[in-house]
C-alpha cells in the first residue's frame, strides 16, 4: 500500500461534477490508475499521485452561494519534487477560469 504525503490542500470554488471534468481532463496527460467516489490517483514519474476531494460548505457573498470543494494534491513516496511540481502545475493550468 501506497503511502501518501500531501502536497497541497486547496479551497476551490466548483462543483463535484466540474472537478470530475477537470480530473478525467489530467487523465490525458498522466495515466488514471483509480477512480473512486472521493479520489483518482495517476501514474507518475516514480509512484503515484492522488487528488482527493470533499464537499465544502458554500460560500455565502450578499445573494451569491458558491459551491466549495476541499481539494488535496498528495503523492506517493518515491516521487520526485519535480515530478509532483509537473503534476501540480497540470493540474493547476486545467483548473484556471478566465476573469479579469
């Protein structure tokens, strides 16, 4: 069994259902491995990475609810920290939202 170290934790602001779009999206650079209920884990240099999820509850601004999702980056040991920085980076560039 795989043990995992966190990388990251994360507050997004997004549905379950976007999050799961976004992680089946990673699958196409780094093989999925697992898909379960509340985490995937994906094949990379050296071990395996997971990204784990829960719900959070909204955020609350005047009339607006934002959904909230409690996002981990952890990895396996055995990865290298520029292979956990490629992965993070991957994951960080498919989640970005244009605004401005």
């Amino acid at each position: 069994m795989a043990i995992f170290n966190t990388d990251k934790a994360l507050d997004m602001s997004c549905t379950e259902r976007e999050l799961r779009r976004w992680v089946h999206m990673l699958a196409a650079i780094f093989p999925m491995t697992v898909e379960e209920v509340a985490h995937a884990d994906y094949t990379v240099e050296g071990g395996t990475a997971r990204i784990a999820w829960k719900a959070l509850p909204d955020r609350v601004i005047a009339l607006v609810r934002l959904s909230r999702m409690e996002v981990t980056l952890a990895f396996s040991e055995g990865v290298p920290a520029d292979a956990r920085a490629h992965f993070s980076k991957q994951f960080q560039m498919h989640t970005l939202r244009g605004g401005g």
